[in-house]
C-alpha cells in the first residue's frame, strides 16, 4: 500500500465525490494509550480529570501537574520516537478502505513536520491508502480549502464530512466550511466519556462501525436527524 504526504490542502486533487477528512491521533491511530504508557516509561503519569492532555500530566506519585511547555516537550519526544508504534484504532483502516469507493478521503493531521513522513509510512504499512496533510494550528482553515476545491468540482450542495477527536478543531471546522458534518470521535472510553459536546455535532462517538453507517445514510439521502447522534462501542 502506498500514500501521498500532501505539502498542503492545495496539492489535493478532489474526485467529485463527497469531501471525508479525517484526524489520525485517537481516530485512526491510537493515541492515548501509546501516550500514557510513554510517559509511565519516563517518570510521568496521565491522569485522566479533564478533557485535556495539559493540566493532567503529573510526575509519577504526584498530584500536581506539570507546567505546559514540559508537556509539549513530551508529547514531541513521543511522536519522535513512538509515531511507528501508534496501533490502529479498530475498525479505522477497514471502514476508511470501504468508504473510500463512496468518498473522497483525506487524512488531516497535526503531527509535527518533522514526523509526518514517518507517519505517512506506518500508516501505509498499515493499509492506508488515503493522502495525509501534516497541519499545524486550528484546522478550519485547511479544512476550508479542502471543501472549496471539492465544491468547485462536485458542485456547492456536495457534503463535507469531518472525523476528529478535538473540540477546537471541530469548532475551527465549524466556522470554516458551511453544512460540514461533525464527528466527534474518540476511541479511548475514559477521555470519551469526559469529551464535552460541541455545537453542531452530527455524530459523536467511539465506534468506526457507526461512522460508516451515518455516512452511507447521509449518501442515501437519509442521514440522522439534526442535533448530536451519540454512540459508544461495548467496552
């Protein structure tokens, strides 16, 4: 399997099919998980209090939590070394492989730069075939330029769907691109449980499964009703 790494939004050629953008970091690969396990090997735990990664990183034995720029100094020796390591979230590779005969796929993620070839790689070994953007920031904006390339060739009512676990990428997406549907996905139960409700979510949920179904609904010309759709997959 191989992939297209995407230097940015413009370098993506839309098929006229309906836009499908999807995040990779606890949607299509494992994040939490692989996180927290990382920063148990280095002294550091994750405490699961807050929909949020700074704030609840503590030294191991302590409450109290490390200040942010410690944080994102961990996080970016995580992805140097770990981004080969991330396991598929399940279900994720499968429906993506299925969905792309309908849509048109677009993996959008803000793994850093210097990463994102590594990422690009493990994905493809993983059987990913859609093309990636390494994003930086809010992804409204890159979302945005997305949408308008695939309108401009599927025509103004062509949907957009967007999959991402963070509220303020989907509120970026929000304000970005109009009619988008939101899927608020996160696989990891404990931070699902914790993530707060965005406003005009489609479907929030942990579950691939149901993804796939709101998506071949709304292709049908029936997709589910307006307001937050929410799903959990069993434990």
């Amino acid at each position: 399997m191989t992939m297209r790494l995407l230097a940015d939004p413009a370098a993506h050629r839309p098929n006229g099919r309906p836009l499908l953008v999807v995040d990779v970091d606890e949607v299509v690969l494992g994040f939490i998980a692989p996180l927290s396990a990382f920063l148990e090997r280095h002294g550091f735990q994750l405490m699961p209090r807050s929909f949020a990664i700074t704030g609840n990183v503590t030294r191991a034995g302590g409450g109290q939590a490390i200040g942010g720029e410690l944080v994102r100094e961990l996080i970016a020796a995580f992805f140097a070394r770990e981004v080969e390591n991330q396991p598929p979230v399940e279900g994720a590779i499968a429906t993506l492989a299925r969905l792309a005969a309908a849509t048109d796929p677009v993996l959008l993620t803000n793994v850093p730069a210097a990463q994102a070839a590594r990422r690009a790689a493990h994905l493809a070994e993983l059987g990913v075939g859609a093309p990636m953007i390494a994003n930086d920031g809010p992804k409204g904006p890159a979302l945005a330029r997305l949408a308008q390339a695939a309108r401009a060739v599927g025509g103004d009512e062509l949907p957009v769907i967007f999959v991402d676990d963070g509220p303020n990428h989907l509120a970026s997406a929000r304000g970005a691109v109009a009619g988008v549907r939101l899927v608020h996905f996160v696989a990891d139960p404990v931070w699902f449980a914790m993530a707060p409700t965005v406003g005009g979510t489609w479907l929030k949920t942990r579950d691939w499964d149901a993804v796939e179904a709101a998506i071949r609904r709304l292709l049908d010309g029936d997709e589910p009703g307006a307001g937050v759709v929410e799903t959990a997959r069993a434990p």
